[in-house]
C-alpha cells in the first residue's frame, strides 16, 4: 500500500458543518436534485455528434486531406468536452442517481483510448484525498522534463518550462492511450490500489481489449476505407490527441499549479487541517462568469465547488459557488480565485517559471 496521511477533520468543524448544511437546504429549497439530469444529456448529444461526426466525415472520403485535418481537430476538441463533461461527472457517480448508468457512460474514457479505472484511482482517489500533496496526488507529480513542486529534482532546462510545458500537455492523453496506462495499471497493483476485489490479470486483459478496440477504429479503419498515406492517418492522430491532452492538462492545471493555492507538506504523516479546509488552500476558481467557457468544459472553472461537492454534478456549481464564497467570508477562510482565464494562464505561467528557478 502507498503511504497515505491523515487530516485533522476536528479542526474548522463549525465552517465544514456551516457549509454542507447551506449546500443541503439550497437544493432541498429549491426542490433540485443534486444530479446532472437533461442538462448533462444534452452535452452528451452535442459532444458525442461532433466527436463521431467528425469522425464519420473522414472515413466518408468525400474531402481533401486539408479539410478531413481539420476533422480531427474538431474530435480533438470534443474528446475534451467529452471528458470534462458527462465522463468527469459519472466517474464521480454526479451524471445519474443510478450507478450503472454512471458506469456505463465512464466508459467513454475507454472509448477515447483512456483506461477509466486508471482515471478513477488517479484523479477520484488520489488527486481529491490528497489535492498538492507531492508524491501523493500524481496531478502534481514532477517529472525530468518539468517540475512543479519545491520538492522535486532541479536541472538547468527547467527555466524554460514555462515556454515548453504547453506542447508537453498536448501529449499528455496521447501517452495515456498508447503507454502510460498499462504502466500506471501496474503501479497501482503493486500500490494496492486496485482494491481487492479485482484480478490484475482481469483487468490488464480488459485494458488489451480496449485498446485493441480502440486503435483498430481510430487508425486501422481511416488507413484502409479514407484515400490518405499512413503517415497522414498518424498525423491526424496526433492532432487529435494534442488539442484534447493540451485543453484537459491545462484546465486542471489552472486549478491547482497556480500562484494561489498552497502545496502543504504533512508532519508526521499528518496534515493539521480539516480537509475541506485543504481543499479551498490548495484549489482556485477562475473565470466564474464566463458561461460558455464554463459550459463548455463541465464547470471545472468551478474546481473549489467540485473538490468540496464531488458528487454533486457540475450543472450546479455557479449557484453553489455563491454560497461558498458566503460561507468562507463569515469564517474568514481565503477562497481562491481568478476573475479571468487569461488571469489564470498568466499565474500558471508564474508558478512555472518560480518553480524552474532553482
């Protein structure tokens, strides 16, 4: 098992009590269910046609090689919002009251040539027990190429990472499909996390077939049905994968490696905090105003709601963010956030070039 540390949940009891129990009356007031319901279902329409649309109008081999490029720019975008969206929120149990129907729909990472089970242990496990804990939440976790934590090993090219990060998030699900989930699979093994309930060998032949599936429909099918060379297919691949890894890896950046927010260090394996407190130290808003944005990329502009409420689903976060941003000025508890996107990329920029110092 990895080493886990444990929060001090006595502490700012008065606040965490003050506030779930605002959330609570909100929706039992307002009759709401806590659920996605027909919002979430017309995203899944929307994202879903465009995804296979694009994808459809390639293997019809009625455009030119420019045109059929630009396809896969538009799948690329959408596998994004597919991910934010409607997969972030079954994932969390928040898209349906019924939990099959929130494991089927996680699917769609499978579907996207990404292991949901990897996802789920890294980001429902990992990254929201323990938020900017180094070693412990791999959202953070520094690497050679890039360092993101004080803690983390320093070389003299990481002063430049500010300027090359970018092109490294735009391979970051590109990486997931074709290597890093098996390897991640077999970490988390060895880790314990797998729980026990499940076969490793079961589900390494799960991630085979999956992939198997996968490739064979987003590569084999366009090389031998669309007039193109191979080296185009991989192009379009590429294209695809970049702008979907450089929008998710950039949107949860803006969450966590910003300016703002904290990276807390446990004692003893301890971190003296309440965790929903550590929650709002070591998470950011940003841009809560800006509706298509928000709509377009599942409310993660409203990450300190969903790393307080996981499981309610993102549809509700703009009026939860109010009774939030209440609730911490009667305690007197920092609430992050940044009133804008660019505001948010600048400050991203900051902390990259802070931490590439060494």
């Amino acid at each position: 098992m990895i080493s886990t540390v444990k929060f001090n949940n006595k502490l700012q009891i008065e606040f965490v009590t003050a506030l779930k129990q605002r959330v609570d009356d909100f929706f039992k007031s307002n009759k709401r269910s806590k659920y996605g319901g027909i919002k979430i279902l017309f995203k899944i329409i929307v994202f879903t046609f465009l995804y296979f649309g694009g994808y459809a109008l390639i293997l019809s081999n009625l455009f030119n090689v420019y045109e059929m490029w630009l396809f896969t720019v538009v799948m690329g975008i959408s596998a994004a919002g597919i991910g934010m969206t409607y997969m972030h929120d079954a994932n969390h149990n928040s898209l349906s009251k019924n939990k099959k129907i929130n494991k089927i729909v996680s699917l769609s990472a499978d579907m996207l040539g990404v292991s949901s089970l990897n996802w789920k242990i890294q980001h429902n496990i990992l990254h929201h027990t323990y938020t900017n804990i180094e070693n412990l939440d791999e959202d953070i976790n520094s690497r050679p190429l890039y360092r993101f934590t004080k803690g983390a090993k320093h070389y003299k090219f990481h002063k430049f990472q500010h300027i090359y990060m970018f092109f490294l998030y735009g391979l970051m699900t590109l990486i997931w499909s074709l290597s890093a989930d098996f390897s991640q699979m077999k970490r988390f093994y060895k880790e314990g996390l797998l729980g026990k309930k499940r076969n490793y060998k079961t589900e390494i032949s799960k991630l085979i077939i999956s992939k198997l599936i996968y490739f064979a429909y987003i590569l084999v099918l366009p090389f031998f049905l669309v007039d193109i060379t191979w080296w185009q297919v991989l192009i379009g691949f590429f294209t695809m994968h970049f702008f979907t890894g450089l929008i998710l890896a950039l949107t949860f950046q803006l969450a966590h490696l910003v300016e703002k927010t904290e990276f807390p260090e446990p004692v003893d394996g301890r971190i003296d905090e309440n965790w929903s407190v550590h929650q709002l130290k070591t998470t950011a808003d940003f841009a809560q105003k800006n509706k298509l944005l928000g709509w377009y990329i599942g409310g993660l502009n409203f990450q300190v709601e969903h790393h307080l409420f996981p499981h309610i689903s993102h549809v509700h976060y703009p009026d939860i963010a109010k009774i939030v941003k209440q609730t911490t000025d009667e305690f007197g508890i920092r609430y992050n956030v940044y009133d804008t996107f660019a505001q948010a990329v600048k400050s991203h920029i900051q902390m990259l070039k802070k931490m590439g110092k060494e």
